[in-house]
C-alpha cells in the first residue's frame, strides 16, 4: 500500500512539473473561436488540469508568427491557412475541427455594387493569406474573374469593414462580428457574398507543431475535451454561453445573435463524422480553389489526414 501511494504521489508531482507552465494559446476576436472563451470562463481547462493563456490577435500574420516563432503553442487556424503551411513545408498540423461559417463570413459593398461582377476596377480591403483572401478568390472565380480585376487593399478583418463606411475603400471582406458592427453603422451598405454559396469553404481548426502535439498528449487531449465541454455549455446555456462571447468579440447582444447564427461549432462527436469523409472532401474543395487562385503557393492539395494528428481526437472519442 505505502509503495502503491508513493508510486502515485511521484507521479502526479511529475504530472505537476510537466504542466507547470501554461499552454500559451493565440486566437482572434472570430464567434467559431467562442467556445475558447467559455472554457477558460467556466474553468473547463482548469477541470482538465490545464492552465490555459488566451491570446488575441487581430491580424492572422502576426498570429502565425507568434507560432513560428514559439512564442505560442497552440493556436487556431482556417483549414485554407493549415494547406499553406502544408505546402510551406511547416510543421503545423490540425488536432480539431472547430467550426464551420456560411453567413458569418462575408463581401460587404455599398448601394452602388450590385454583385461580386459590378466590384472589377474597384478597390476591395482584406487580409491576404486568409479565409477572407480565400472567400474573395472564390466568389470572383465563379464570376469568371480573378484578382487581376480588382484592386485589393491589405487591410485586417476588423478594419475592413470601418473601411468600407469611411469611403476609403468600395468594397471589404470580412466576418463576424465586423460584419453586423459595419452594417449597423454604414447607411446604403449590404452583404453581396457569403460563404453559405459554398458550404465548408471556410472552416476553423485547433492546431500545433506537430514536435508539441507528439510531445503533450495528455494537454492535447485536454484541450479536446474543455472544448467538447464549452460547445455542450453553449447549447445547453445558449444566453449565457452567447453573453461571454459576445463579450469577449465585442459585440452588441442585438447583433450577436443574427450573426453567431452563421456559425456551425463542432463538438468531438461531430468531428469523428465528419473526418469520416465530410471534412476529407471539404480539405480537397478548400485546397482545389486555393491551388487554381494560387498556384505559386499551393503546388500540392493535401489530403486531411496530411494536415491533421487524429491520435488526440481518437482517444478522446474513445473514452
């Protein structure tokens, strides 16, 4: 017995010291990212024996280079992000799907632009690299054009949308809750584009280095289940689960709550269905339309299973 107890205290000491330092976590002010938030608020992470830092960044480059450099372990990134990492030759893999958005992300225009055709010769503000970088290409490529017919001005998501009220700029890409923040405020201005015109396009995952998912099982799989926790707490609380992320983003409660409508959160059951076959064909479409917009960059269309460590989601399904 005495030697059983021994055994067990040196063990949760090692447990201890090996979880002694907090996960540092990089995210941005996106409503598919709020259940992150609701985790560290309603201390799912602390029930997993995890010390979580959260992180915002509003630029998706700074975000990736606050990874890169180490300066995060784990951060969150759109499955089109995780395909340019895959053919960068970066060691970034997914461990979670977290969401999936049709309205929430959106090409917003004023009362002179009737559709995406009306945008050629126009400037139009956005984040290369990005969902809004993909959903643009998307919507001009099914218009017959391509960004040689647009003017694009480099512009963060939550800049963006003010942009296009101050006049600076005839077009922007964006997402929620800039989306409804910019409609709210800007007279004669509509949405022209949502990725709800192709389903799965734009889509969110969990990732690491694969060095820090190989060497943190047992974090990995934590985070995994504070996660499945907070997407269960939303549903069965949804005013609570809304008023902490709204908070966290910055939103109005009147405009949350059209706009987190756009937004499809995936919890750890949902996420076994869909990489059953779901998830693999959205990964081929996301990579399809990024290698015909961008070839230079995207040289390979990577499969899920190439962009993403499963062991952590199995086991945690399994359990």
């Amino acid at each position: 017995m005495t030697r059983t107890l021994l055994l067990s205290a040196a063990t949760l000491a090692l447990a201890a010291a090996a979880q002694a330092e907090p996960i540092r976590m990089g995210l941005q002010p996106w409503l598919g990212y709020g259940p992150l938030w609701v985790a560290a608020e309603k201390g799912f992470f602390q029930q997993e024996g995890l010390e979580v830092e959260l992180t915002t960044f509003n630029w998706d480059q700074d975000m990736t280079a606050a990874l890169a450099s180490e300066s995060l372990d784990v951060s969150v990134a759109a499955t089109n992000s995780v395909i340019t990492y895959f053919n960068q030759g970066l060691d970034v893999k997914g461990f979670l799907i977290l969401d999936v958005s049709n309205e929430a992300d959106a090409v917003l225009a004023g009362a002179d632009v009737g559709g995406i055709a009306d945008l050629k010769g126009r400037t139009v503000a956005f984040e290369s690299g990005t969902t809004s970088d993909l959903l643009i290409n998307y919507a001009l490529k099914e218009a017959g054009m391509s960004l040689a017919d647009i003017q694009h001005v480099p512009m963060g998501a939550s800049e963006a949308g003010l942009a296009l009220i101050s006049g600076q700029v005839d077009a922007a890409v964006t997402y929620e809750p800039y989306i409804s923040a910019a409609l709210s405020q800007g007279e004669g201005h509509k949405v022209i584009y949502t990725a709800a015109e192709e389903p799965g396009l734009i889509s969110d995952m969990m990732v690491a280095t694969g060095t820090w998912i190989d060497a943190h099982p047992e974090e990995v799989q934590g985070l995994i289940r504070a996660w499945d926790d907070a997407v269960a707490f939303i549903r069965e609380n949804p005013e609570e689960g809304s008023a902490i992320i709204a908070e966290a983003v910055g939103s109005p409660m009147e405009e949350f709550a059209p706009a987190f409508a756009g937004v499809r959160l995936y919890s750890v059951a949902e996420n076994r269905d869909a990489l059953t076959g779901q998830f693999q064909e959205t990964v081929t479409q996301i990579g399809t339309v990024m290698q015909a917009t961008n070839p230079d960059e995207v040289r390979q269309v990577p499969t899920a299973d190439q962009i993403m460590s499963l062991d952590g989601l199995n086991a945690v399904a399994g359990q």
